[in-house]
C-alpha cells in the first residue's frame, strides 16, 4: 500500500524542497518506487532542485483540470530508477487546486508507487492544507530558530485537526521532526537552540539532523539532490533520514561539533 | 577574568532565552488548539462589553473552553480592578 508524506513547516526557506527532493531520491535510491509532488501553485521549484525543469511540459494543475493525462506530466528522474516528479503549475490562479482533484491523483497514483511525497508550500494557506489533507505520515522541517519552531508547532495543531485521517477519526497523521541547517559549533557556544530543546518542546519523534552545510548549496546549483553527494556531511545525514523513514534504527550523526584530524587541518580544504 | 566570565554568559544565553520564549508561546498556541475558531472573536467583545462597565487590560480576562463527557464548560475568569 502507497504512503502518502507530506513535506511540511510553514515558515518559508527552512529547506522543504530540498528535503523533499532529497527524501525522495534516497527512497528510490533504496528501490522504492516514488513520486514527488509539488504543491506550490504559482511559485513551483522543486523542478528546479531536481534538475528538470527544462523537461517540464505538464504540471499539477493540468492533470486536474483535465488538459492532460498523469503520465504525460509526470517526469521522470535522469539518475533514479524509480523516480518521478510531478511539477507545480506557474499559474497565479490559487483556486486551481481543488480537494476532489488532487484527491483523484493521488488515488490514481496510489496504484503505482510505494511513496507519494507531497511537497507544501509555505505557510497555511489552501495550498498547505490540501497537500498535508490526505498524508499518512508528516515530516516537519524544522531549523533551530524561534519563529521555525513557533510555525511548525502551528503545523502540527493542523496536521491534528486538517486531515483527512483528523476528520474522519482514523490514526492520526504520524509526525517526524527533520531538524536542517543544525550548527553543532553555534549550539556548543550557546547560540542556537540544541536538538533536545526543539524536541522538547514540539515533543515529536526525531527523524533526522540535517547539518548545516556547504553542500547543499552546491547541489541545488546543479540540480542534483544532495543525497547523490554521498561524500558530504547532508547527503550522508539525508540517507539516514531515509533509513529511519524505512523502520531502521539509525544512531544520530552530524549533531556534535567534528573534530579535524590533524592532516584535515593542514590539507583538507573546505568543509563538506 | 571577571569580564570575561560576564561576556561568556552573556553568550550563552541567547539559545536558553529562545528556549524560554518560545515554551510559553507554544503552551500557549496549544491552549487554543482544540478550541472552535469563533474563540478569538467571542474573547473580544466579551471583553467589550466588560469594558462598558468596568475599565479592564486586556490580560485580565481569561477565557477556556472544556469538554467533558457530554457538555462542554465555557470558562471566563476576569480580574476586576479594585475600585
């Protein structure tokens, strides 16, 4: 049975699209049969971090207003196996996404793929709601600062009550906390909120840390999710994310500052 | 030695002051999860029509609505001011 996953936060530019896109492809990286969907009507980028966007002809909109089929928008990924991605419409007209809509899809798309990854927009707005309405599970992006964490507390109320699952009185929508950009070196000196301390307060489970880094930068410059740098400190975080998303027990990586060996500090150039 | 004590302190109290913060904001957000969306609204003119007799802050009113087996209790607590 397909497990529909919404990628969530509210609060904008806390890594969303990137953990969707790299979530994703660790997914299919692992054989899993996967689909990631863009949810940003009007503002679409998750083409761009996963490096089709030159391929894009149809989009969400389209298959739910009937001007195409699912599988004539649907892309598929260049480097996976596995993988497809469902683009954003640029159209400014909010109203275009309907319930029954993407409801229809994602049904359609259940029949062939082992996970639907759901990639919201910011904020709470229709766009929010409806690709949190019919997930199974949540993963709330979280990064290590107050209005983050204020924003996803609010999410987690919603994901409470908005949902399909809330609603209609099934088992609630699993959460999983995603912590990005963590800076092991600003925790140790007091200056960022630690692991525990966001825990504590939004009181979910930990899926994953993902370190602050160069890294990820570089792969959205290219258009290739992170997990596919298999050397650097994200994608190797992101690939025990998705370990954890698959029921293994991970020991935490990434969350204490790294000490350099000695011939690191001399030669190793910048941090990955 | 001192100063460098204070300047050390200082630092590291910026993540434990988020921490605080943002505790109380979120019991607070909480506090209002369950509650029906008119709440926001009934704790405004309540307060309006309090005011049209008695001159009250805006925190001294405290409004909560509980539900139990079958009924539900809508709390109010308002701390007049002593005349």
């Amino acid at each position: 049975m397909a497990k529909i996953i919404v990628v969530t936060s509210g609060k904008g530019g806390v890594g969303k699209t990137t953990s969707a896109a790299a979530i994703s492809t660790g997914l299919a990286l692992r054989g899993k049969k996967t689909v990631v969907i863009d949810f940003d009507v009007g503002l679409r980028n998750l083409d761009l971090i996963m490096g089709c966007e030159r391929r894009v002809v149809y989009d969400l909109v389209n298959v739910i207003q009937g001007e195409a089929g699912l599988n004539q928008a649907l892309i598929r990924d260049k480097r996976v196996e596995n993988l497809f991605i469902l683009p954003a419409s640029q159209t400014r007209d909010k109203d275009a996404l309907t319930q029954e809509g993407v409801e229809r899809i994602l049904e359609q798309l259940k029949q062939d793929f082992d996970f639907i990854m759901c990639d919201s927009p910011a904020g709470i707005e229709r766009g929010a709601q409806l690709a949190m309405y019919f997930a199974d599970e949540a993963i709330v992006v979280t990064n290590p600062e107050v209005s983050s964490v204020r924003d996803s507390d609010r999410i987690l109320g919603l994901l409470g009550s908005k949902t399909r699952r809330a609603e209609q009185s099934l088992d609630p929508v699993k959460e999983h906390l995603l912590i990005t950009r963590y800076n092991p070196s600003r925790v140790t000196s007091g200056d960022m909120l630690t692991l525990d301390d966001i825990r504590e307060i939004l009181s979910i489970d930990l899926l994953g840390l993902i370190p602050e880094s160069e890294a990820v930068l570089r792969a959205s410059n290219q258009g290739v999710p992170v997990t596919h740098d298999a050397a650097s400190d994200a994608g190797q975080a992101y690939t025990d994310t998705v370990s954890r998303l698959l029921g293994e027990d991970m020991p935490l990586r990434f969350h204490e500052v790294q000490r350099k060996g000695l011939l690191n500090r001399m030669f190793g150039g910048s941090r990955r | 030695m001192k100063l460098l004590e204070f300047l050390k302190r200082e630092r590291k109290k910026s993540a434990s002051v988020a921490k605080e913060r943002l505790q109380i904001i979120v019991a607070h957000q909480r506090g209002q999860r369950g509650q029906p969306d008119y709440m926001p609204l009934l704790e405004r003119e309540l307060l309006e029509v309090i005011r049209r007799y008695v001159q009250v802050d805006d925190d001294a009113i405290q409004i909560s609505l509980d539900s139990e087996d079958n009924c539900s209790v809508l709390e109010l607590n308002v701390t007049l001011p002593k005349s």
